[in-house]
C-alpha cells in the first residue's frame, strides 16, 4: 500500500485501470474519503457527469472480486492491499443507451461492450458478432480504403472471444459493403460516422439476452453447471450458451442467502416458488447476492430514500447488511426531463422512516403499474440472425431511442418501500407483505355526557362511569426505549445456562442413551481437555470461599 504522511494527514495513492486497459489512473484519497469520493474522482478527469451507471471494483486477498461501496470508507473496504488497484468499470447498464444525455457517457457504455464482446460475456450469434465487428473496425479506422487496409487487417485487431477465419472474412466484407446495401446481401457499414456506427452499436447490443450480464458460475439443485446473470431485466441462468431461465423483477418476491445457497423466492400468479443456486464459496454467495439486490433496487426503486437495510435473512448469513446508496435509475430519468415526477402526495409524513428487512420484498402479490412509458428491451434468440431479432428498424437506420420505448410499464417493486409507513416498527418485512392487505381497528366506545360538545373521546378500556376525566385523553405512558443490554443479557446468560446443563446430563449422568455419544473420541477429548479441568479450577475456587 503506497502512501506518503504530509504534515497532518496521511495520503494512499491507488491505481483506476480504465476500460481501455493501456489507460491507467493514479489518484489519492485521505482514510477519511468514501467511496464516492474516489468514483467522482475517476469520473471527472473523464468528463463523466451521467456517473450513476458506473463503478469502482477491486479484488481482495482471498481473489473474491467486489464493487467498491460510495457510502463506506475506501480504507475500511481495500484494508490491507497492497497495491490498491481499482478496474472502472458499467455497474448498471442502462436499458436503453441511446437514451443517455452525454456521447462520452454512450462511448464508455460502448467500451464496455466492446470489452465485453472480446472477453466473451456478451454472447451472440455469428451474424450479429460479424456485424458487431464491423462496427467496431468503423469506428477504429474509418470507412474502409483498399490503399490502406490490405490484407488481413482484421486479424491484428482482437474484437471476439474465438475469432474464427470465417467471422474475419465475414467482419471485412461488411466493412467494405456500403450502408445502403449491395445487390450480393445486407447492407454493410461503410459511409457510417463514427457517432453512426456507435449508436447502431449500442442499438444491437442492448437487444441481446447477455446485455448487461456479469456471469457467476453457480449449480443447481441436479449439480449442473449454470451461469447466473443479473442485469436490469430480472436474473437470468444460462447451461453453455443458451439461456435455461429469465426471474423478471416483477415475479422476485425476495431474495436471501443461506451459506453458498443463493436463494430466490418468486411470486406467480398461481403458486410461489423457490430457486436455489449454489455458489462456489460463501463470499461468492454473498457478492452474488449483494449484485442482486443493487441491481434491483436501482431498476425498480422508485426512489433511493425509501429504501431499506437488508440482511442476508438466513442463519448462516446473520450479521450481513447491505444499505443502499445512490440514484435509482427513475430519479435519473426524472432529472433527465424523460420522465414525470412521480406525485409524493400518497407518501404519508413518515414515509422516509427506514426498517429493516429480514429479507428483499421485491413486488407485492398484484404488481402495480407505474406511467413509466418505458420497459425493458426486446431479447433476441441466440438462433436467431441479426436481421431477425432486431426491434423493426432498418439496420440502415439510426435508432434516436423512441424505436425502443414501446411496451408495458416496468413494475414497481418493493413492496416495504411503496406501502404508507406502519406505525409498528416490529414487524418484520414478511409480516408486512403478508398483511399489507389486512387492517385491523380496535374497538371503540364513544363518551357521553356534558363534554360531548367538545368532540367525543375514544377508549379502548371498558366503559366506565361518567366524570370529568373522561373530558380529558388519558395519559399514555411513553413507549420503552430499546436498551441492547436488556436484550442481550439475557439471551446470554440463557445460552450459557443450557450449555451448561446439557454439559452436566451428559459427562455427569450415567443415562443409557447418551452412552454411544459419551464414548465418541470428540467427547472423550473435550472431557479431558477441558471439562474436566474447568471442573477441578470451578470446585477449588469453592472450597477456597467456604
């Protein structure tokens, strides 16, 4: 870890490897800086003002990777790395990318999925893969000019994952082919602008199944080897190459971990099912899970004040919070003029209360509709060509990013976060999903007598007679502040008490059941390591007071 102490502060350097990997930057933060400190940092020697789409990862010791958080300390997160390096990278791909207000937010989308499609994470067929690499070889070099590129210049140039001889010939014929087409087929990419070719680009990429999935290799319930990947249309599994599985966000109900078993509970209309995935580690599990619920959060949340805590919601994953931090992407659309504002009036006063949640609510049982005008793009089939899996717009024409606004309303979801906020700050988030539907009112009885000209008074005692302290609202005793040691004493002292009669019924009793445990070596050990040493220190210490 590089640092060097001024006269008051110490100061860390880290180096941000940009999406283009021969581009690297050196920057300093004090151990007091968050993460959005060092994220606005990155983002404005790149003259990036749309910075919610993008991220800051890293990789710990144990090789896990991690996306660095922008409300908690970078020190606390990187602790002992050293050198501390960074990868700046899309954390949420938009939906649709032609709908960004910068072109140097488009061209950073556009090296992502450049990267993306070489490191084989953006998966598609050959005819798409033939045109995403002619357009890429446009926007490098320009339009083609035989007195330039001879030969086989496409080969010096790495754009896929398995670049065959016959994609390179194919990415070549399209980068002579004109725009307008030619008698012999589709048109190629030849008179676009380097503005042209990105935006066709990015118009093709946003259409696929892998558009914005990070893989994670998990199993399923049989052992076969899956592919989990979250982008902003739900979770998606793929077997090899071909997607087995789509959980729209609309159908998540929650989401939990127990251990290395990445959980999802859906919500159909006829039944409510689980999905378990296993992960190859705990940590794994949880990145997992913590990818899950931001990337949920930011495409159905309508707003980043109402969300919640989180908490893995199992017992082996007791202790892990997550608290979300940042716009969501309707805040970012609202700012953006391309969405209304959302009435607030329906929010009652306490609606920016925060609770915690066991675990993820993601949608009530009747998902509402929002007036987005704006959903989820078109998936393509693996199988099919380019052609045909487009959204209807000719390939010689520019989307401007209305072609691909038509469709339902997204959900909205979280059902913690779109209901009034309750009073009981008790219930846990599966009773509030289970009730929300449910009121319950305590029964009434209105005061008579010579003050009922003054409003009535309601009680929830029995009736009683009538005097003058019925005029008046009874005095209610303040609620009983949360004391952890109150909570915490006693839990302890239990548990302690139990393992110690259990300790005592097993080496002290001679109880024909617990013979078979009592000769196990694990038990015989623990006797005579430390029971029976405890034993003799407990009754010394006895005898030395009495």
């Amino acid at each position: 870890m590089f640092k060097s102490r001024g006269d008051s502060n110490i100061v860390y350097k880290c180096t941000v490897r940009l999406l283009e990997d021969t581009e690297i930057l050196e920057c300093e933060f004090h151990p007091s800086n968050k993460g959005k400190h060092l994220l606005e940092q990155v983002c404005q020697q790149l003259n990036l003002s749309e910075t919610d789409y993008f991220g800051l990862r890293y990789v710990d010791a144990a090789g896990q990777r991690h996306w660095l958080h922008v409300a908690k300390l970078i020190l606390k997160q990187v602790k002992d790395a050293s050198p501390i390096l960074f990868s700046f990278r899309v954390k949420f791909y938009p939906p649709n990318p032609l709908l960004l207000k910068e072109d140097v937010t488009r061209f950073q989308i556009y090296l992502q999925l450049k990267r993306d499609l070489l490191h084989g994470r953006l998966y598609c067929t050959s005819n798409e893969a033939a045109m995403l690499g002619a357009l890429i070889i446009q926007i490098e070099l320009g339009d083609y000019d035989p007195n330039i590129h001879v030969g086989n210049y496409v080969t010096e140039m790495r754009l896929l994952l398995r670049q065959t001889d016959a994609i390179e010939a194919r990415i070549q014929e399209l980068h002579r082919e004109p725009v307008e087409g030619s008698p012999c087929g589709t048109g190629g990419v030849k008179g676009l602008s380097t503005q042209e070719a990105e935006r066709t680009f990015l118009k093709i990429a946003c259409q696929l199944d892998t558009y914005g999935v990070d893989p994670h290799p998990v199993k399923d319930h049989r052992g076969n080897q899956l592919y989990l990947g979250i982008n902003h249309g739900g979770i998606l599994t793929f077997q090899g190459s071909r997607k087995t599985n789509h959980f729209k966000w609309s159908e998540v109900q929650k989401i939990n971990f127990e251990g290395r078993m990445f959980i999802v509970h859906l919500n159909y209309p006829e039944k409510k099912h689980t999905v378990g995935f296993k992960c190859p580690s705990g940590a794994s599990c949880r990145h997992v899970w913590c990818c899950a619920i931001e990337q949920m959060l930011f495409f159905t949340l309508p707003c980043s004040s109402d969300a919640c805590v989180y908490s893995g919601g199992g017992l082996f994953s007791w202790g892990t919070k997550f608290k979300y931090a940042g716009r969501t992407e309707r805040e970012i659309l609202e700012r953006d003029g391309l969405l209304a504002p959302r009435d607030h009036q329906d929010n009652g006063p306490s609606a920016g209360g925060k609770r915690k949640a066991s675990s993820v609510p993601a949608t009530p049982s009747t998902p509402m509709t929002g007036d987005f005008g704006y959903s989820s793009l078109p998936r393509s089939t693996h199988s099919a060509p380019l052609e045909e899996s487009g959204s209807g717009v000719p390939e010689n024409e520019v989307c401007d990013g209305g072609c691909l606004l038509s469709g339902p309303a997204v959900d909205i979801a979280l059902s913690c976060c779109d209901k009034p906020a309750v009073t009981c700050p008790e219930y846990s988030a599966r009773d509030l999903f289970e009730h929300s539907s449910t009121e319950s009112a305590a029964t009434t009885h209105v005061t008579h007598g010579t003050h009922a000209s003054h409003g009535s008074h309601a009680t929830h005692g029995t009736q009683g007679t009538h005097n003058d302290d019925w005029a008046r609202p009874a005095l209610q005793p303040p609620p009983r502040p949360f004391s952890l040691l109150r909570a915490f004493v006693p839990s302890f002292i239990f548990v302690w008490l139990s393992l110690a009669l259990a300790a005592l019924l097993l080496f002290e009793t001679d109880w024909p059941p617990l013979r078979p445990l009592k000769r196990k070596p694990e038990l015989i050990s623990l006797r005579h390591h430390y029971y029976a040493p405890l034993k003799e220190y407990v009754k010394r210490k006895v005898i030395e007071l009495f």
